[in-house]
C-alpha cells in the first residue's frame, strides 16, 4: 500500500515498525463548539483509512486526544482561550462545555458512521504525563523557564521545520501575523509547554506544577497522549493539514528531543475543505454541521460520499450545487443497489476480479474517487446480484456509506408504496378483493402460459361484476366501473 508522506514529500510504500501492527495518531476536536464539516471531512477520510488498514489485516491501535484545555485562539499566548471563551457564551462552566461538545461531536461522527478509536484521551486526564515530559524537555537541556512559563527552545534542534516547501521566514511570519511578539521567547518559534503566567488571567483550570499552578500548552497533550498508549515509535499521525505547522512540527520537536531518536513514521493530512469564498472557517459566512446540512434534507450520507468522491490530498470545494450532485448519485447508486436479489451462490472469480479494482484504487495512495468508481464497475459487471451484493458489502467495511442498509430501506419504503397502490379500491368488501387479486393472479399466469382465451375470459368476469382492470408496466390493478 502506497501512502503519501508529508514528512517525506512522497509516496511510500507503507511499512509498520512491528509487522501486521499499526499504531495511529489523530489529533482530537478543540471541545469548545461544534464540528463544522470542514473538520469533519478530515475524520471521514482518516476513518477511511484506518479502516482500510484493518480491512487489508493489520491489528490497528488508534488514540485520539479532546482538547479539553489549554488551546488558546492563537498559537501563541495571546487570544483567549477557546474553552473560557465558549463557556463564556453559554453560560456554562468550562466542564460542561467540554462535556456538551465532546458528546455533539461523537454524534456527528455516529452520523457520518465514523468509528470511535480505539483510546479517546482527555487532555485533562494527563497533566501528570505533560509534567513527566516538560520535566525531561528541562533536564535535556531543550526546555527554558521565562516570565513564569515554560517554553521549548527551537534553537536546540538540528532541524526544526519539517513539513515545508516554503522558507523558514515565511512559515514564520504566519506565526507572527496579527500576534504580538512575547517577549519571553529566545527564538521567534519557541513554544509554550507550560503556562503560569498567560496574558489573560482568568484560565479556569489549572493544575499544581513544578513551575508553579498553570495549565499545559496545546502541542504537548498529543506529543504525551501519543507516547502514553502507543510508545515511543509511531507509524502514523493524522490531521488536517492546517495542524501541519505549527501544532505538528512543535509535535516533533518536543517528542524527538525527549525520547532521543525518530517518533513517527508517516504523516497523513488531508487537505482543506473550501467554499467558493475561501476557506471554512467559524468565522465567516455560515456555520456548516451536520445538523444544519440534516435540517436541509441531507443524509449525513450523502456528504460522506461527496468526500469519498475526491481524493484526500486535494482541496474539496463544499457549495449546495456539489453537495445536490452528490445527492443525487448517491441515491441512484441505491437506487440500483435496492433492485439487486438476495439469495444465490457468490460467483468467486468474479468476485476476485471486482474486488482488486477497489483494492489498487485504495493502495495507490487511498485513491478513494477511483474506488467510487469501482462501484459503479460492479454494478456493470456481467455477474449475478449475490456477487454485487456480496461486493458491495466487502466495500462498504472501507467507504462506510452504509450501501446495503439504505438499499434495503428504500426497497421496503417502494414495497410498501406498491402494496398500498394495489390495496383494495373503497367499496370493494375484503371477500371481493381476495377474489379479483386471486383472478388477477390466474390470468397474469394465463397471460405468460400464452393462453389469451382464459385471460379475456377472467376480463369479461370481472367487469360483469363491476370491476374495471388496468394494465401498466408495474403490474395490474382494478377499479370500479
Ligand atoms: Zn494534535
């Protein structure tokens, strides 16, 4: 299996340090609002991707850590922290804001039928790990003390960039924009492990440290949460691409300083979900969850397929227009899913054939569009339908578009719509009824055995009792005369 490694700036062929073993990484929601689908394209495909892994065989370990503490509107110790800030706006205590929102975002993930991982860590269920670390970070030299704070000393690093094509003064200055330099700092890209002293006093939880009561920097939780449940060698981090710099490279930083060597392997990120505007943001224009997509007549199906059609490592532009497109081929998909017999022997060769198509799309670097594609292949396929069923069952362990389910309820939804169109017209007594369906039965039968004379027969019966036959493509039905 090919992924791309953004540490590497290529595609490799994905190797775990321990064999049929995978340790990942994702960095967890900040739990101070909802989800916009913006961040939540980023858990689809890593979800994807995790469950490719286990499809392919591998025993997969995943944690992922809530952000309950300590992220602050900007990198730096400027802004208010976006935890106060929404307990602030609820009238809540900043507790319950973590609680309400971890809850809102497990059930978008539920929704968009994206698996739990494994471990799901609180930031605030490890203080004591985030003190071990920065208490190394120290010891090893890399870690300085200033204005009450604790911070990581990039100059100390042989390489501090890791994730660019970009100069260093660049990358820098997108730090800087809009934040006042701290003057604590020795180098413009040191970061805070520890807070004491934060420019805003009114941080609600804080902890007893070495270094005095505080809280923990946000880049250090992952670092710890990480090492704490998967040790010291990772194969793979996952995220959003904007956690590239700085979140994922201070990551790096601090992990390979205290552990001594290499920390993680492959680093997966997915790229922006955009709107004609720009990027999606809190900030501007509408707010997108899946409530509100839900509240439009959205299966949050339907917006997982819209991101299964597109390749992760490319910008998805989110419009209604895209999001009606993807609409309307996921329902004809199951449209067709739904026409599909149960029953019968699984074709083996086929099934073999059919399958490596969705398996090299998904190896070449989890080309998840070309598996789409490799649907629509088996719905063409020259096989019987327990072979397409089985197939799309097969897939379905990957894509997570719940095919079979959603086929199976609408073809229920259309057999009980064709029972109601054949129920019995008002003034026909239930005797009646059961004796026009039987005939109509008898002369369907009369009708395929080539006997015309039996059929007109039942016909002229019939309609000397009032009763009016109307042939269609679905099937006969009747009225009275
Ligand atoms: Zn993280």
């Amino acid at each position: 299996m090919k992924l791309y490694n953004t540490a590497t700036r290529q595609r490799e062929e994905f190797i775990p340090n321990e064999p049929g073993k995978v340790s990942m990484y994702t960095c967890g929601p900040t739990v101070y609002h909802f989800a916009h689908i913006g961040n939540l394209r980023s858990y689809i495909m890593e979800d994807v991707l995790e469950k490719y892994f286990r499809y392919v065989g591998y025993d997969v370990t995943r944690v992922m850590n809530i952000t309950d503490v300590g992220h602050l509107s900007s990198d730096a110790d400027e802004g208010e922290d976006k935890m106060l800030k929404g307990a602030k706006r609820e009238n809540k205590s900043v507790m319950e804001i973590a609680k309400f929102y971890t809850d809102a975002f497990f059930s978008d993930c539920a929704k968009l039928n994206i698996k739990t991982p494994d471990v799901v860590e609180p930031a605030t269920g490890c203080i004591d790990e985030f003190i071990k670390v920065i208490e190394g970070l120290i010891e090893k030299g890399y870690a300085y003390l200033a204005g009450g704070n604790v911070y990581f000393d990039t100059s100390k690093l042989e390489k501090y960039y890791i994730f660019n094509d970009f100069k260093e003064e660049d990358l820098a200055v997108g730090v800087r924009e809009g934040v006042e330099e701290d003057s604590n700092k020795k180098n413009k890209n040191d970061f805070v492990l520890w807070f004491t002293k934060s420019k805003f006093e009114d941080q609600a939880l804080k902890w007893e440290s070495p270094w005095g009561v505080g809280y923990p920097g946000w880049h250090i939780e992952c670092s710890c949460i990480s090492m704490k449940h998967l040790g010291d060698k990772l194969d793979i981090h996952c995220g959003g691409i904007d956690n590239a710099f700085p979140h994922h490279t201070n990551e790096i930083a601090q992990s390979e300083a205290y552990i001594g060597h290499k920390w993680c392997n492959y680093w997966f990120h997915v790229l922006h979900l955009n709107t004609n505007s720009g990027k999606m943001s809190k900030s501007t224009g509408e707010f997108l969850t899946v409530s509100l997509l839900e509240s439009k007549g959205y299966d949050p199906m339907e917006y997982r397929f819209f991101c299964m059609q597109s390749h992760y490592r490319k910008n998805l532009v989110f419009s209604y227009e895209n999001l009606d497109n993807a609409k309307i081929s996921y329902n004809k998909l199951i449209a067709r899913i739904a026409t599909l017999k149960e029953g019968g022997e699984v074709d083996a060769e086929a099934f073999a054939t059919l399958k490596a198509r969705f398996t090299d799309a998904m190896d070449n670097d989890l080309n998840t569009s070309l598996a789409v594609t490799a649907l629509y292949d088996v719905l063409k396929a020259k096989t019987n339908d327990a072979t397409k069923l089985a197939l799309f069952a097969d897939f379905d362990r990957v894509l997570s578009l719940d095919l079979i389910g959603h086929a199976s309820v609408l073809r229920s939804k259309l057999e009980e719509e064709a029972k109601k169109a054949n129920a019995a017209p008002e003034g026909v007594s239930p005797e009646l009824a059961a004796e026009v369906e039987a005939l109509i039965e008898e002369r369907k039968e009369a009708k395929k055995a080539k006997n015309y004379a039996r059929a007109d027969e039942i016909r002229k019966y019939l309609s000397d009792k009032g009763i009016t036959l109307i042939d269609s493509s679905a099937g006969t039905t009747y009225k009275l005369s």
